[in-house]
C-alpha cells in the first residue's frame, strides 16, 4: 500500500510539474519557421501587380488589382510609400512557413532619409519611425523563429533606374542611322569603373555583416540560419533576341524595350555580369560562413521583356491573365514606362522589373533553396502552373 502511494504522489507531481510548465515563446529556434526578404525592388515585389503586358487595356494582365502592394495592417496603403512589397513577392513560400518582406523597392545598401524614404540594410532609426531594414530583422527575428533570409542588393548602389533611363532617353532621341548609344556614356560608364566597384562591394560586404549582426542581437548563433544571397535576372534579351526591329520607335512604343542592340548587348554582357559579379564576390569580402547564392542571371531567359519567344496578349491571342497558356506566352517582366504611364494604374518604377508571373517563379526559386537546403542555379522547369507558379528547377 505504501509503495503505491509513493508511486501515485510522484506521478501526480510529474504530472503537475508537465502540465503547468510554461509555453516556451516564439524567438530563436522555437515556433513557426520564418523566410525574411531583405533588399531592393527585385525582391519587395515591385510590378507584381502585373502578368504580363497588353496596350490596349491594363485589365488583361491586372493579376492583383488595385491593393497589390497595400501592406499596412488595414491592407488600405503601404506601410513605406513606394516601397511596392507585393502580395506575390518572394517571401511567401507557405507550407506552414510564415513570410516577412521588409524589402524596398529603390533602396540601396545604407538608408536614405530624405523626402523618399529608403530603408538600406543597416541600423538606421530616426526614433520616428523611420527604421533600417537590419535594424527591423533584429527586432522581428527576436520574437520570431527566423530560419532563412534572403537578400536582394546591390543593383540601386550601381544605379540601375539611371543607367535604363539613360539607355531609353538615348534610344529615342537618336537616329538608326547615328545612334547614340548608353554603353559608352560618361554617367553611366563611371559606374563600372574598378574603383567603383570596389567600393559597392564593400558596401554589399557591409550589409551582409549587418544581416548577421543583427541576427546575433537577436539571440542566434550563425549556423541557426542561413542567408541567402541572390543575384539579378536578366531583364531584356541580347540584341539579336528582341521581337521589334530597332528602327524607328515601336521596340519602345509598342514592346516598352527601348533599348539599341549594341546596349541591350552590353547590358547583359557587362553590365548585369559586372553587378552579378560584384554580388558574388561581396559574399568572400564579407566573411560569413552561412550563406548561400541563389542563381537569377539566366532564370528568365525565354521569357523576357520583347523577347521573340513571348508578346504582349494581343500579339499572342490571349485576352486574360487566367487563361491556361498565359504564364508561358506573355512576359515575365514589366515594360519600361515613361511619363505617359501619368493617369493611368501604372507606375514608372515598376520598369523593368520581374512582374506577377517572375515574382512567382522566384518564389519558388526561394522555397526550393529553404527545402533543400541549399542554393543554386534556378531555371525554368516546363510550361503551365504547378500549384498556381511557373514550374521552376534548382539545379
């Protein structure tokens, strides 16, 4: 009887000790699993509003409407102006994994305060309201179980909105018989100069060390999570590859693509592969031990803007974003506007950027890499959808 009732305590203070001890709170390594965006316009979701282009309507292509890139807590406005954070952006991979995208479009490796606010990856913090993307990691990352970020950066500290806009301004104000080519334009050439790039990679090198400082103040080691760093597709073919002759003005009136051959060559050749590049070489410089590349470079090829293989959806037949063969007919990426975009739902900013079905695809690139555990090369799979994305491989 004795020995039974010992027993008895015991299990009912064990039972007791189980049953009322307290639920370990979401932070480092406990509750649901988080992928953070962190970067640029190429991963806040910029032009996911779009699938695909048509200029006799918007309505064809308008995949999320109106509330595309509302991402305050009413889902009424954006919580930074124009930072364009998507609901089709890269972040929400799903499968019980929560998404938190704190990407800007427009934002650089450090933070801008002016007028046009631009959170960079660092500590910034006015003690307004106004905060680093870094800064805004170590806060979510302390109270949330963060296993994976991806980054997008480097492309605004090359200025790339500047170096499309000088390519475009000299594709319609020269003649095909005398044309005035970008590639060799003195503003856009200081760009790619070898003290320049220097000194964006170490800027890039800077932001990678500030991601892991951040998730260090928050609690983790460096192997809880990894960081994994993507370069940028390309968004236009070789010259040879356009659909649009590039006499006259249609490649820019109508495809939205005004680019020369000779530039369009260039851009892919040198530009994009100096970028890429010092990308790569940022992730050496920065001497973390947990990151991974996630390969974009050639991710859209086949479906970019003006390229021969798609069109817009009056050219190839189609009338709506929903029909089965859209994602494989109509572009990946959004046409390059001007200030004739004023009035209507369009944003300039939008140019030139992965649209609805290229977020998708990236999405997917991104979900592979934190399955998988690994990085790699993404490219495209097959046609049609799987699970409403673009099918899409690591390799």
């Amino acid at each position: 009887m004795r020995l039974r009732l010992c027993v008895a305590l015991t299990t009912a203070l064990l039972t007791t000790v189980i049953t009322t001890a307290p639920a370990r709170a979401d932070g480092p390594g406990s509750g649901t699993p988080y992928v953070v965006t962190v970067g640029d316009s190429y991963i806040s979701g910029e032009a996911g509003r779009w699938a695909g282009s048509s200029n006799n309507s918007e309505a064809p292509a308008d995949a999320l409407g109106a509330h595309a890139y509302h991402d305050n807590a009413t889902g009424t406005g954006e919580q930074i102006a124009k930072c364009h954070r998507s609901k089709s952006a890269e972040a929400y991979i799903g499968g019980g994994v929560g998404g938190l995208n704190l990407a800007c479009s427009g934002a650089r490796t450090a933070t801008s305060n002016g007028d046009d606010f631009k959170p960079g990856l660092d500590f910034f913090d006015n003690g307004a309201g106004r905060v680093g993307q870094a800064k805004l990691l170590q806060q979510f990352a302390t109270s949330h179980n963060v296993k994976q970020v991806v980054v997008s950066v480097g492309g605004n500290d090359f200025n790339f909105a500047s170096i499309v806009q000088s390519c475009v301004t000299d594709f319609l104000l020269s003649p095909s018989w005398f044309p005035d080519y970008c590639k060799d334009d003195s503003s856009v050439v200081a760009n790619f100069t070898a003290a320049n790039v220097s000194t964006v990679r170490g800027r890039i090198a800077t932001s990678f060390q500030n991601l892991r400082t951040a998730m260090r103040n928050a609690g983790y080691a460096d192997n809880a999570w990894s960081l994994v760093v993507q370069t940028y597709p390309s968004p236009i073919p070789a010259g040879s590859g356009f659909r649009y002759g590039q006499t006259g003005y249609t490649r820019q009136n109508i495809g939205g693509c005004g680019f020369w051959n000779a530039d369009a060559d260039w851009a892919n050749a040198t530009a994009l592969t100096t970028i890429n590049n010092t990308v790569r070489a940022a992730i050496g410089q920065s001497g973390l031990t947990n990151t991974r590349l996630l390969e974009l470079q050639s991710t859209f090829n086949g479906r970019r803007l003006c390229e021969k293989t798609v069109g817009l959806y009056e050219e190839v037949g189609l009338t709506s974003w929903t029909q089965p063969t859209a994602v494989d007919r109509t572009e990946w990426v959004n046409q390059i506007r001007t200030v004739t975009t004023i009035g209507s739902n369009y944003y300039i900013q939008e140019s030139i950027h992965p649209n609805y079905w290229g977020q998708l695809a990236l999405r997917s690139c991104v979900r592979q890499t934190y399955l998988q555990n690994r990085g790699g090369t993404c490219a495209i799979a097959g046609t049609g959808l799987a699970g409403g994305e673009p099918r899409m491989t690591l390799n």
